[in-house]
C-alpha cells in the first residue's frame, strides 16, 4: 500500500470517528479490536486487514474503496446495499452486470412467490442461459 493510501485510510478514519464524537478505544470496543490497532491505523504505521476493512465500513456504512482512496464518495451505491447479505457468486453477478441482473432477480421474486419450486427456478436459468449463449454465438445475416 503505498503513502498516498495511508495518508487516506489514516484521514477517513478519522474523519468517521470525529463525525460521531467518538474516541479510538470507543471504536475499537465497537469493532472488537484493540485500541493500538485504530490508532496504528490513523497514524499510517499500519495498513488494515481486509476483515477490519470490512468491519469499519459496515459500521460506519461506507464502502471499502472509499476508505481506501478510490472513490470520492463515501457511500455504497443502492444496488451495492440491496446485494450486502447475498451469497458472494450472486452478489458479484449483479455487481457486474445491473442492468440484466435487475430482471432477473424480479423473476426469480415472482417465480418465488408463485411457488415453483427453487429447483424448477434453477433449470429455468440453466435453459436461459443455454438460449442467452446460443443467440450470442448467432451471427446475423446482412
């Protein structure tokens, strides 16, 4: 991670933290840490851990890129929070394709709540994606 990053992750921390009035050793109980490690991390001595990364933005409900300098807003798009709880395959399927994800989680909803069985909804989305790829693999006359 280099400078530019800690000099990041060391502001937004603290940034958050002094949003909510709130001490190191308080945000370490929150998050069960220990309090050197917050203050580690504001001081830029050490970089987080993926799982405290998690944590931090969770609790304050930013997103992990903000945290981190990559992104100028702090906040996880709604897409981004619809999909927080899912399965990780699921979630990066939608994260990577909205628009058509959309549709398809409607689908799976209705077909849910008509009461086809999860086993006929999974052969239903086998069967379009066969279609999906064979009408990809079609290449039109002109």
């Amino acid at each position: 991670m280099d400078r530019l990053n800690k000099e990041k992750i060391k502001t937004r921390l603290m940034q958050l933290r002094s949003e909510r009035n709130m001490t190191q050793k308080e945000l370490a109980t929150i998050l069960k840490m220990d309090p050197s490690t917050i203050a580690n991390y504001e001081s830029g001595e050490r970089k987080p851990k993926y799982e405290h990364l998690l944590r931090i933005a969770d609790y304050f409900g930013v997103s992990i890129d903000w945290i981190l300098g990559r992104t100028n807003s702090p906040y996880l798009s709604t897409i981004e929070l619809a999909v927080k709880g899912f399965d990780p395959r699921i979630r990066k399927l939608i994260l990577e394709d909205p628009e058509n994800a959309l549709p398809a989680l409607n689908f799976t909803a209705d077909c849910i709540e008509s009461g086809i069985p999860v086993e006929q909804i999974r052969e239903l989305f086998k069967n379009i994606l066969a279609i999906r790829k064979e009408l990809k693999e079609i290449k039109p006359s002109m």
